[in-house]
C-alpha cells in the first residue's frame, strides 16, 4: 500500500481527480486476505502460502 501511495504522489503534492480515480480503482481490485491463527509460525506458513 505504502508504495503504491507513494507511486502515486505528483510532484505539486496534488493529486488530480482522474489520478484518485485510478488509484481507488487499483485499491479496489487489490487482492486481500484475512489471516486468522493462534500462533506466529502458523501465520508465516499462511502468508508464504498466499504469496505463491
């Protein structure tokens, strides 16, 4: 997300209204997961597994 929004910052500082709209369409369609376990290494096998 951080670069994504970083990706996104024009030099002025603005942000025009087609550029916010390319960007929360990009937020939009971004594939996310929610994690639920009860340890830490049953969390890093979940995150390798949905980075494949």
């Amino acid at each position: 997300m951080r670069g994504l929004l970083n990706g996104a910052l024009a030099p002025g500082g603005d942000l025009s209204g087609a550029a916010f709209e390319v960007l929360t369409q990009l937020i939009g369609s971004a594939k996310t997961y929610r994690l639920t376990y009860s340890g830490l290494d049953e969390a890093v096998q979940l995150i390798t597994k949905a980075c494949r």
